[in-house]
C-alpha cells in the first residue's frame, strides 16, 4: 500500500516533467528554425550591401573622371 502511494504521488510529478521536457524540445526546434530564417535575411542583406558598395564605387570612379 506504501509503494502505491508514492508512485501515484510520483506521476504528476513526472507528467510535468516529461510535458515540460517536450515543450522546451518544441521550442528550441522552432528557435532553430527562426535562426535558420534569419540567417538567410541576413547572408542576403550582405549580398544587397555588398552589390550597394560596388555599384557606389563605380559611381564615384565615374563621376570623379568624367566631371
């Protein structure tokens, strides 16, 4: 009767352990999935910056020889 007792006192203890294992499991994995996201924005915000600054040179070589 003894052993019965603890382990019902047992189980909500580890539905909670095991709910709350799993969410942070959901969470990290949708985090990944945001920093996956993020990463690309930012590989293309450094190509858009990259082609600025070439096209801003080139602009200015111009404008500097031909004015």
């Amino acid at each position: 009767m003894r052993n019965q007792t603890s382990l019902s006192q047992n189980t909500p203890n580890d539905d909670y352990e095991i709910r709350s294992q799993a969410e942070m499991q959901r969470r990290f994995i949708d985090l990944q999935f945001q920093r996956s996201e993020l990463e690309m924005k930012l590989k293309r915000v450094n190509e858009v910056l990259f082609l600025l600054g070439k096209e801003m040179e080139q602009n200015f070589s111009y404008n500097h020889l031909y004015k």
